[in-house]
C-alpha cells in the first residue's frame, strides 16, 4: 500500500519562503475520519499564524483548514461513498494530496459548485454564519456594520445578511476597487475608512442610532469608533485584530450605558463537535442559497500548490477580494 | 380631591445631606399605570447617582426606583383590585407615600412575605436573574464567580444560582463577616478579595478551568483577573463598576482566544416593555422559590423614610449585608 504523499510544512517558524510542498506520510485515520483525495485547498490568515508558529495544530505540521474534494475511504461510514464530493474543515493538513475529514463536518458540494469555488466555502462562510447568527443574533431587518467588506469573510457576511436578514448592510474597506464590490454583493453603505471617519457615517446612516451588530476584524485602532457606531443593545463580535490587539482605554461604563455585547471569537480552535454542529445547520440553511445560485464563492486568485509561497504572500499584501485558493488536483476544468 | 403627598427628591445635586422629604402632587397616572400606596421602598446604588445628578429619572424627580405597597386605584386594569399587595420596578418615584407602578410589571406579594422584606426583591432579583440567565446564560451546574457576595445583588444570585442551577458558586467579599453569610445563603467557595489573589483561587476551584459566568460589580481594577478567571466561552457581565470604569489595558486576542462574551449591563434604563417581561418570567420561574420560603430576600437595616440620608449614607459606607430599606407606612409588624 502506497503511504506516501505531498504536503505544504513550514521548515522552520517564519515568511513564505519557509513553506516547502514535500514528500511526507499520508494521514492516518480516525474511527471518525473519511479519507479525502484533495483537489482544492482555500489560505486562511490563520495558516499564516500556524507557519510563523504563532498558533499550532498540535498534532498536525501540514498547514491548512480547509478543502474540497472527493472521498477515497469513506471508512465505514454509510452517509457517505467512495466518489462523493464534499468540503469541509480540518484538523490542519489541508495543503496536501490526501487529507483527513472528520466525517459529521463534511459537506457535501451543491452540483454546479467546482471544487476550486467549493474550496472557497468552509472557513468564510461558516465564520460569517456563527459570528452573525451563533454570536451576534443578527435579525431580520437589523443594520450590520461589516469591516474589511472585500475580505472572505467580509463578502461572505454581506451576503449572507442581506439574503438571509434583509440587513442593512454598512461595509468597510481601504479602496474605491474593494468598495464597488462590496456593492455589488449587495452592500446598502460603504466607506472608504482611509478618506472618511467611519463611525460619523455609520451614525448618519442609521439616524444617529447605530448598528445593531458590528464584525470587527481590525481590534484596537477600530474600538472608540466601533463604540460610537453601536446601539443600544448592540453586539459587537471581535474576528481578528489586524489594527492591534491592545486597547488602551476601555470605558466601561460607556459599555454599560449602551449595554454593549463584546464578544471574542476564533473558529478554529474550537471543537470538533462545534465544527459539526455549526456545519450541519449551515447546509440546512444556506445550502439552498448557493445551489440556487443566490449566494457565492467569491474567489480572488488560485494559485497551484507549488505556488504556495506566492499565494501566502498575496495574503499577506492584503490586496485580495475574496478567497485566495491553492489547486492541488486537476487544472480546475475536467470537474 | 387630594392631590399632595409627601416624597423624597434632592434640593440640589450632591451628598446625602441633599435628600428632603417634603411636600408635593401625587403623581399623575397614565393608562397603563396602577397607583401604589407605598409601604416600603428600597435604596440602590441608581439612586446615589441620581442625587449626585449623574443620571436622571427626567419625567420624575422623586428618588426611587422599586417599591412595595397596595393598589389604590386599579385604573381599569381588570387584573389588579384596591387592596392587592404588589411589588415592582418604578420610573422612579419609588421613596414616596404613593406612585404609580406600570401594571405589566407589578408582581403580586407572595403571602407570607411583608412589605419591607417584598421591596427588597425586585431590582436585586430582577437584576441577578437578567445577567445571570438573560445575558450570561448560566446552565445546570455550571460555575459562577460572584463578585461582592453580600451585596444585594450578590445575596440574590448566589441563592438563584444555587437553588436555580445547582451551579458551583464562588463569591468574593472584603470582610470574614461578609464571606460567612456568602457560605450561609450557599456559596461553595469564599474569596477574601483583600487577603488573597481570587483569580488564582478561583483556578484552584475550578481545577485551572475557570468559571463559566463572572457578575462583575468591580470593573477596572478586576479586568486582569477576572480575565485569567473566565473559563473558554465563558461570559462575563459587567453590572458596576466599583472598582473604576476605565482598563487601561485590553488585549483583544486574550479575548478571541478564550472566545469571552463581555456584556454591560445596566437593568434601571431598560424599556418598560423589557422590565415587564423580566418581572412576569421572574415571578413565573422564581415566584414558587419565594413562597416556599426556599429564596429570601435579604434585608440589612430598615430606616424610615425620614431617615432617608443615613439610609443613603449606609449604602455609602458599604458596609451593608443584602438590601437597605426605607418604611413609608406603618411600623413593619402591622402587615
């Protein structure tokens, strides 16, 4: 039996350049694993975290979180066979041939979806799925404010509030090109954070009440501004800290009068049951969204797996709409 | 007809010394109101900062925010008649002979429990079963770090906590005296805050877990350690701030990490229509606990109402054990 395979490790903690797509052994199963032969695989910020070893899947150096492809060994469970197309998130090892998917967190892929788009699914949606509905209960008709619009998980949430909650949807971002997409996904306001203060127009969009949930993937540099663009009641979900992650003057007071929700949240490290759970209820709500078409993979650049370095540093020049996707199988037509 | 009473308001903004008992209009219903005869009205922190000036019952200038008394005119109300004995959350108004309560929110007196000790049981209940089960979810055996056990609040959430949810309970305090009465009413593990670092006593309790709900009255000076006290998705309500309003220092990846829900919360400023269905589900899940004598409300001292500065002046030495109560009527044994 052939065990070997490639996969993308980090040789040592560091830039892109450490990241190497080399000869290593295929995945061991679990009992609750299906084998996946990989055809896509989507970058996530946290894999730049995992290679500068700022955060580790303990027991996996592969980097990566997320795929789609085609079952090899569906390894006895009966929901699934051998040839089906599923996505889904992983215990790490994405970036490789074969991987191992915990079998009650694969999806299954809608028809007309390649795995490229597919690929492009998992991580993005369901982060935007859990931070607005899990965390910030974001209801029909409320306003949310969506930093980093044109991010993966910035289009991903436009979306999924207007389709879903017929939201007003206020959307941030640092270029005209970024912002003219944000309204094409359907984005009722947006600002240009370099060029207006976008606290004054998320209140002069809302009739000086605020937005009911905020998606914060900027920390620090964003908090008196998200304070002063939140209602009453509002929920505030903190995603990731790309404008710092120290405060240094929290009120909270401030946060009492206004009875402000602030919740910290990381998908990835959270537990497998979680993964499924979270899984299993998007497939049932938004699956029939993306089947019909009415809400989309966005995709900014694939790059072949052997471009995995480029592709991290087209991360990392921040300049993407949308997903950036590693192809590891196929050249993204015989699907 | 007569239309004075005697009530409480502050002749300037400032110290206790403000506070006179005088002459004015009996208040003016409208149609959702009951008017209440006062027999009692309890003391709150809301009310000092509203004799300072810093908040403002702007339709109302009489101090006062929950009383217990008897209708006096049911206002066509056809669930409430002249004589019923209620208790209830008041826009203000509440150190007075007469008030007018909203109906949807007046609560029916369990029977074997008087006036004095019935105005001590809304805005502590009320505010303790909000954040504990409203905001912080606190589920069946859980753990629960309350902050200022022998607070009014702190007496009716360690008896809800564990009469309720039979849930693990550490409360803080700052004098032996205080801890012993936490222990009485139930309290698993005491925390002399003075004497020992309680977050590192609450990782020995927890077997370095954490808890999984933190009742914040202290704020700034306990940021740090209620953080490194919080257990993964634990949630973290922010109802006071005793110890100061203003952290210095916010790590929002700590946050992320741990995944921590940090609301404020303040009961006094919610809508009538919020305070009344807190008030009927209340009564409706605790209201048994209260009649079977198995919840108590937790009085410290009785003033009467011509004693309002020292009552107010009590609280303000802090040295109270549950509530501080004023008697507008009668001499407590006549109920």
């Amino acid at each position: 039996m052939y065990t070997k395979m490639k996969g993308v490790i980090a040789k040592n903690p560091g830039s892109a350049e450490q990241l190497t797509y080399t000869e290593m052994p295929k995945p061991q199963l679990t009992a609750d694993d299906l084998l996946i032969e990989v055809h896509a695989a989507a970058v996530n910020r946290t894999d730049i975290l995992n290679r500068e070893g700022k955060m580790g899947y303990v027991e996996n150096p592969i980097i990566g979180v997320e795929v789609a492809g085609v079952v090899v060994d569906a390894n006895q469970h009966a929901d699934f066979q051998i040839g089906d197309r599923v996505m889904g998130l992983v215990n790490g090892g994405a970036y490789a041939e074969y991987v191992a998917l915990p079998e009650d967190r694969a999806m299954r892929i809608p028809q007309q979806v390649t795995f490229e788009q597919a690929t492009a699914i998992p991580e993005v949606f369901l982060t935007a799925y859990q931070t607005m509905y899990w965390i910030g209960h974001l209801a029909e008709h409320e306003t949310i404010l969506i930093h980093a619009g044109a991010s993966g998980v910035g289009t991903a949430a436009i979306q999924l509030a207007k389709q879903f909650s017929q939201a007003t949807v206020i959307a941030t971002a640092g270029s005209e090109r970024k912002l003219d997409f944000c309204r094409e996904l359907g984005a009722d306001v947006t600002i240009n954070y370099k060029e207006q203060a976008f606290d004054e127009e998320v209140l002069q969009a809302t009739d000086d009440q605020g937005a009911d949930v905020i998606l914060d993937f900027v920390g620090a540099s964003y908090w008196e501004k998200n304070l002063a663009s939140i209602t009453t009641d509002g929920r505030w979900v903190v995603i990731g800290v790309l404008g710092g992650s120290t405060v240094k003057h929290v009120n909270l007071m401030q946060l009492m009068m206004k009875r402000v929700q602030v919740t910290g949240t990381l998908l990835t490290p959270r537990s497998d049951a979680y993964k499924a759970a979270l899984s299993k209820e998007f497939m049932e709500q938004v699956g029939p969204f993306i089947e019909a078409a009415q809400i989309h993979p966005i995709i900014d650049t694939v790059f072949p797996i052997e471009e995995v370095q480029q592709a991290h540093e087209h991360m990392e020049a921040n300049q993407n709409i949308g997903k950036i996707v590693l192809r590891v199988k196929g050249d993204g037509t015989d699907e």
